[in-house]
C-alpha cells in the first residue's frame, strides 16, 4: 500500500514537442517522430506512456508539446487526461518547458517529485527502466539534487553527449548515485572510442528526476530572466484561472534556451545514476537498422522490398508501396505519402537542413 501511494505522489512529464525533420519525409509537422511507429508497430509516445505503468498512475502524466500536435497527441494516446496535455503556443527550447514542467507539477502537489522524459526513445526493458526511475526518484525526494540518467555505452557514439561520472554520493534503493564531474559535448570518433576504454563516461540521455523547488531554484541562479518569466506565467495562471491564456501572454517572450547549456552544465549538485536497460534514442534514418534483421546482403526493409545485387541499404515504404533496390549500396530510401527521399548512409545528418529546403520551396511537403 505505501508503493502505491507514493506512485500518487511522483509525476511524469513527458516531452513531446519536436518537428522530427531528421526522420522526414516520414516525420512532418503535423505528424512528428513521437507520433509515428518509427521502431516498433505503436507511436513512440505510446510506447512512451506504455512504459510508465506501474510507476505513476496515468492521472500524474503531463505531456507538454506544440499546439499543432495537442490534438494528435491525444488521438495516440487515449489515455492520457486532456487537461494533463499541454501545448506551448511557441517553441522556447528545453529550459522554458522544463520550467513550465516544474509549474504544472507544484500546481497538481507541492513540491512533489517528477521525471521529465523525451518521447521517442526506445526501451525494450521496461521492468529496469521503472526500477531506475524508482531509484532515481527516491534520490530527489531525500535530496536537493537534480537527478539524471546515464546510459553506458555499448559503441564510442559521436552523436550523444557525456556525462562523466565522478565520485559516489550515496545509494537509492541499492543504486549508486555518483555525482556529476561534467556535461561533454559530441565528441569526435577518437575521443569516443577514449571515453570507452577510460570508462566513467556515460551517454547522456535527457532523462531527468528532481523536485520542482530544485529545478526551479537552479533556473533563477543561472537564467533569471527565463526564471522571471516563469513567475510571471504562474502569477497570471493563479490571478485568471486560465493557464492557457497565461502562456499565450507570457510564454512568446521566454529565453530559449536548451536547460543543458542553461542549468545543467553549470549547477550544483548533478548527479547521475547508471542504467541497466537497453536505449536507443534512434536520432536518425541510419539508427532504425539497429532494430530490424537485415538479409544477406545487410539490406534492411521496414515495410515492401525487393533487392538485386544492393548492399547495406535501409528502404522504408508505407501505404502498400515497394521499394526496389537494383545495384546500389548503403543509401537510405525512404517513401512515405507525396514524398520521396534518397541518400547516402554518410549524410543522415543532414537530413534535417534538407527538410528544411524542401519547407522553402514546397511548404505542404513540411
């Protein structure tokens, strides 16, 4: 009974707010990444929620994204409380919604602990990714800390940032929490396949747990003009009622600013606990191949596909589309709906300033 009653006491907010331009054509405004089956045959923010039973009632579950997708995101995901779906009417960058995060859950409880969580990340162990966040929440709740989660490395990654574990603080639930030394960019291949062999490197998956007078107290130390904002979106919110009517006024004028670069790189008091669940964040087109079986020729097919003489492609089709591949090798083709798109497995990471084009010139392609 005291399990269950503490779940009453922790929240969850997820964040679910991106465009998903390195996913396009797949990945549109109206229908970003989180919203679409990109591993598995549910909605990453499906499988998100789906995650979370057993550690909060859905009732504790806030989902913040844009007010383009609010509609969507209920129509994905049933279960979730309307009024617990909320939508910024402008995009501020991560520290503003971890801020209004902080607001929604002090607003529902005081002071009461919650994880904030991306979308669209796949984890196929949700026993031991309940089991850290259980830890992780018992670390916050005893302590001023501003909790995250690291992720070891299973391959000297280039596209994730680090955390690099420094000395042992105490243990949650048998967990070592470790505090944190330092935030490090993406590194080069070399300086990855260094923090590999050094290990105390772990990748830095934008999971966090802390208390909102934590969080929010950290915000006012390092952005106070982002932090004077906040209190005015919560004055407006307490005199009118109306939260909505409230980010409408305030929300368009906030810092943008991402709450890494902002707090976490900076505060006090970070620590991190080591995760022993599988992760991917699968970023881009290239990291689908890592969750669906290749033929012989490392060719692999979400979706209608037929290969001659092709190695080492990744082809997705939709709607009853077949995908022919004759004499080629590690291109990425992906058809979904009135567009088409071909390129090398080199230039995935650029995907993104190509869906950016294709929005220039051709708007409803967006």
């Amino acid at each position: 009974m005291a399990w269950v009653e503490g779940m009453n006491n922790r929240f969850v907010v997820i964040m679910a707010g991106g465009r998903g331009e390195r996913f396009w054509p797949q990945s549109r405004l109206t229908r970003p990444k989180h919203l679409l089956p990109i591993v598995g045959d549910s909605a990453m923010l499906s499988q998100t929620v789906d995650r979370l039973d057993g550690l909060v009632p859905t009732k504790n579950i806030f989902v913040i994204t844009n007010v383009e997708q609010r509609d969507a995101v209920l129509e994905s995901c049933p279960s979730l409380l309307p009024e617990r779906v909320i939508g910024e009417p402008v995009g501020r960058d991560t520290a503003a919604a971890v801020g209004l995060a902080a607001l929604l859950v002090d607003h529902e409880q005081k002071d009461a602990a919650f994880a904030l969580l991306p979308a669209d990340h796949v984890i196929e162990d949700g026993a031991g990714f309940r089991s850290v966040l259980e830890s992780s929440f018992e670390a916050a709740e005893k302590n001023d800390f501003l909790v995250t989660i690291g992720i070891k490395p299973t391959f000297p990654s280039t596209g994730y940032g680090y955390l690099c574990q420094g000395s042992e603080m105490e243990e949650a639930s048998g967990r070592l929490v470790s505090k944190v030394d330092r935030f490090v960019e993406k590194p080069d291949l070399e300086t990855a396949e260094k923090y590999l062999a050094e290990g105390g490197y772990f990748w830095n998956a934008g999971m966090f747990v802390w208390r909102p007078s934590v969080i929010l107290s950290a915000i006012a130390k390092y952005v106070p003009g982002l932090s004077g904002g906040l209190d005015q979106l919560r004055e407006d919110w307490s005199k009118n009622g109306s939260l909505v009517a409230a980010m409408e006024k305030v929300y368009p004028e906030l810092e943008k600013i991402s709450v890494d670069f902002a707090v976490m790189e900076k505060a006090d008091g970070v620590v991190m606990l080591e995760s022993d669940f599988d992760w991917d964040d699968v970023g881009e087109w290239p990291a689908i191949a890592r969750h669906y079986s290749a033929d012989e020729n490392g060719n692999v097919f979400k979706g209608d596909g037929v290969a001659v003489d092709s190695n080492g492609n990744l082809a997705f089709a939709e709607d009853g589309h077949c995908v022919t591949l004759l004499g080629v090798k590690d291109l990425i083709v992906v058809q979904s709906g009135d567009a088409t798109m071909v390129c090398h497995k080199d230039r995935a990471q650029e995907v993104k300033a190509l869906a950016q084009k294709v929005s220039d010139k051709h708007p409803g392609l967006s």
